[in-house]
C-alpha cells in the first residue's frame, strides 16, 4: 500500500492496443466490455493474497456491471486466456525475472554461449530485457 491506496502497473496505449480489438471481434463484444474486463482482470490479480494470480472470476457478476448480455464477459474472458493475456501474467513475470538472472549470467560471454543458456533456460532473444 502506497500512500493509502493500492495500485498496479498499467501502460500507457493499453486502451488502444490492437490485441483488444481482436479479442472484442473473437467474443462479439464491445471494445469498451474488453477493455473493462481486462481492467476488471488487473485488479483481481492485484488484489489476490497470491499477487498477480487472476483467479476465478464471476463473470456472471461481471455480465451484470458492464451491462452486458448474459454470456459476454465469458466469451471474452475465454479470449483472453486464449490469446494468454490472463493465467499467464505469472508466466510472464517469471519469463522477466529469469531474463535478468540470465543477464547477469551471459555477461563477458560469447553469442554462442548465451544462445545455449537461453536454451537451458527455456527462453528466446525476445524474452530478454538486460
């Protein structure tokens, strides 16, 4: 908690980001029901005791808030995990964390070397932020 309030990370151009608009395409929703349920999302993996985990969301309860028809917070959700943007936010996470040990790891190493450690590891070139 920071200054009384809880917060998470969200980026700039999410509202506009082009993935939204294909998951509203693939669940035949409302750009804005997408972006809320993605909104929807963070703050449940935020709140969570195990930080960062979605859990199981009521999307029923989430049909009703965005005043949507029955079954649309479904779709999109399942669009969503299809598209693993949720249930693989600790993925991610950890994808980050073991790229900057890896960083630390290839440091004075040869293109070669750290090609085998990334094999090693389980991770590309795009996964790396060092």
């Amino acid at each position: 908690m920071a200054g009384g309030m809880d917060w998470f990370r969200w980026h700039h151009g999410s509202v506009v980001d082009p993935k939204f608009q294909l998951i509203a395409r693939q669940a035949g929703a409302r750009l804005g029901d997408v972006i809320a349920t993605w909104a929807f999302a963070l703050e449940s993996a935020s709140a969570n005791a195990d930080r960062g985990v979605v859990g199981n969301l009521d999307a029923e309860a989430l049909d009703c808030l965005l005043g949507a028809e029955d079954g649309t917070a479904q779709r999109i959700l399942h669009a969503m995990r299809l598209r693993r943007l949720i249930d693989a936010a600790g993925r991610r996470d950890q994808a980050r964390e073991l790229a900057a040990e890896l960083g630390r790891e290839v440091a004075g190493r040869s293109a070669a070397q750290i090609r085998r450690l990334e094999l090693q590891w389980g991770l590309s070139a795009a996964t790396r932020e060092f």
